[in-house]
C-alpha cells in the first residue's frame, strides 16, 4: 500500500510527496491455496486500513494488479486464480463494481518511466524494473512520450528464487539452493536475457541505466547505509557482485544493527538505518536476496559487456513512481 500527495505536475516533474509505504510479502503467484488466502488478507487488510485509520475516501482508493503477476498467472496456466481473488476481495469489501485493474506489462512499464525517472533524464535513461514475478521497463526512443520502447522478461525476483526452489528437492541448504540458482539463471539468460537486451536497442540511445523494483530498494539500503536519505544510490556491477557474495557468505552482517555500526557519520540517522534494514531484511529473506541480486547481475553484465560507461543507479521508491503515475493518469482521465 502506498500513500501518496500527487501534484498537478507528477508525470513532468514526479511531484509527489510518499506519505506512508507498506508491504505485506503474501507470494500470490505461487499458487497455493495458502498463498491465495494470504493474498487475499492482506489486501483487505490494507484496503481497510486506508479507509478506517487514514480516512481515505473509497473514491481516491485505487486497487491495482500488476503486470508480474498476471504473466506469472499465463506462465502456469492460472490466471482464473486472478479473477478469483479480484471477485472475493469485491465481494469481502462489499464493493461489487470496484475498478480492480490488472495492469498490462508495457503500461506498467511505461508509467514507471513516467513516475520514476525525472524529466531532465526522460529521453536519455534506459529503465529496468524488477518485479516480484517479472522484469519490465524500456524507455522512450523518439524524443517524446508517445513511443515507448518495451523491455520485458518473465523472470523476477521471487518466480526465479521458486524456479531455484523447485530445483533443489529435498535439500534446502542454501548452498544447494545456490547451485540451483545458478542453474535458472544461466537459462534465463541464454533464453530471454541477452536476447531482450540485444533486441531493445538502447546502447547507443541511453546512458543511464535505473534499475527499480523491490529488490534495487533491498540493495540501495542494505549496501549504503549511510545514503538512507538518498532514494537513488549510483553502483557499479563490481560493488553488485561483491555484495553478492557477502549475501551468501556473511548475511548477518547485513542486520540492521550490524549496518548502522558501519555508518561512521554522525549526521546520519543510525535508528533510521536499523529501521529500514530490518524491513528489507523482512520482506527478502536470504534466498530472495540471491536470486534478486543474481537477475540484476545478468541484466547488469550485458550493458557493462557493450559500454564500459553506462551508469547504474539503484532506485528505492520505484513502486510508488509508478503508482503514482498511474493515479495521475487515471484522475485526468
């Protein structure tokens, strides 16, 4: 759920102001009847707190399904799943005609430009947004924000780490399982990885390169402490590789306390730092790190193969950008 104060200007000038930003991690597109209940909870849950605690009126609340998860649903032959949970949730919150929107992949896509990258970028910022069940993003080729150029994967964060997982059987060792992970994402790469890259061609047209979703904000957070403050943090693939290995190898170290130990200026806000870390680290369990960090490096190695001066930025609000985006779109429309 994300709350925010949208002015007359966000599409142009992203000016919106986050209010409040919550996860409840329900893993819908495992489809299971547990997961399916959960889901269905916690979007409630949610739903009925934005009502009874925040005071928004039902009109300025907007329930939406991503592009993830309805192509996680076609993957595995689901998607009746989506319409089940979407009529419940209506008939729970008593509100038959509520809009419930499954947003299609280059929409989402396209408003996450929109709402994340600001307008002095726009047309020179090449977008990748990782999701829980899928990877989408692109950018717009033709100077204008009529043409937008679509890159896709069917591989995100939690589809790959339960790709990994059915691999493993009956050991669940995190070694094993890193074996495994390392098994899907050599697949995923030589099936849709260097051919989605390869085929967006935004080498010569972008030099930025933003990588939002769950897991850039997992990692902006977990490796710069002292940039809390910061919602875009600018690495490279060797810091990404590297911190990968300290996932797997010292993942205590990344507890919110063990972070803020590190943080030796004094103006940063070491209670803020524990904070925020112990939710990452709520939200991404081990596992989930891995394989999240695993994608972004195969994504991330495909540019950094091309052109050595492409610049990586992790970006932490990128669920609301697009949110916000689409609110905006959805109000003046």
């Amino acid at each position: 759920m994300s709350m925010v104060e949208i002015g007359g200007n966000a599409q142009s000038r992203g000016a919106f102001n986050i209010l409040k930003d919550t996860t409840i991690n329900t893993d819908f597109i495992s489809f299971s009847p547990a997961t399916f209940e959960a889901t269905l909870n916690g979007l409630c849950h949610l739903y009925q707190l934005a009502g009874r605690k925040y005071k928004i009126p039902s009109k300025n609340v907007f329930t939406v399904i991503s592009s993830g998860v309805k192509i996680q649903a076609q993957k595995e032959s689901k998607t009746e799943w989506i319409k089940t949970l979407i009529d419940s949730f209506r008939l729970r919150v008593n509100e038959p005609e509520r809009i419930v929107e499954v947003v299609d992949v280059i929409d989402e896509a396209r408003l996450s430009h929109l709402g994340i990258i600001p307008e002095s970028k726009r047309f020179s910022t090449f977008l990748i947004d990782i999701g829980s069940g899928n990877t989408k993003g692109g950018y717009f080729p033709y100077d204008n924000t009529k043409h937008f150029k679509l890159f896709e994967l069917t591989w995100g964060t939690k589809s790959t780490a339960n790709a990994a997982e059915k691999l493993c059987g009956d050991d669940n060792s995190l070694l094993h399982f890193n074996r495994m992970l390392s098994r899907v994402l050599a697949g995923a790469e030589n099936s849709e990885i260097i051919y989605a890259v390869n085929a967006s061609g935004a080498y010569a047209l972008n030099d930025h390169i933003a990588i939002s979703g769950g897991i850039a904000w997992a990692l902006a957070t977990l490796m710069h402490p002292e940039l809390i403050d910061h919602s875009v943090v600018s690495v490279t693939y060797e810091e990404v590789y590297d911190f990968q290995k300290k996932i797997l190898d010292n993942h205590a170290s990344l507890s919110g306390e063990a972070l803020a130990r590190t943080v030796k200026d004094g103006a940063v806000d070491k209670s803020e730092v524990i904070k925020t870390a112990n939710t990452v680290n709520k939200v991404f369990d081990q596992k989930s790190l891995l394989a999240g960090t695993g994608l972004l490096l195969k994504m991330m190695r495909q540019f950094k193969s091309i052109y050595e001066t492409k610049e990586f930025f992790l970006v932490k609000n990128g669920q609301v950008g697009w949110v916000s985006a689409y609110v905006d779109q959805s109000i003046n429309n």
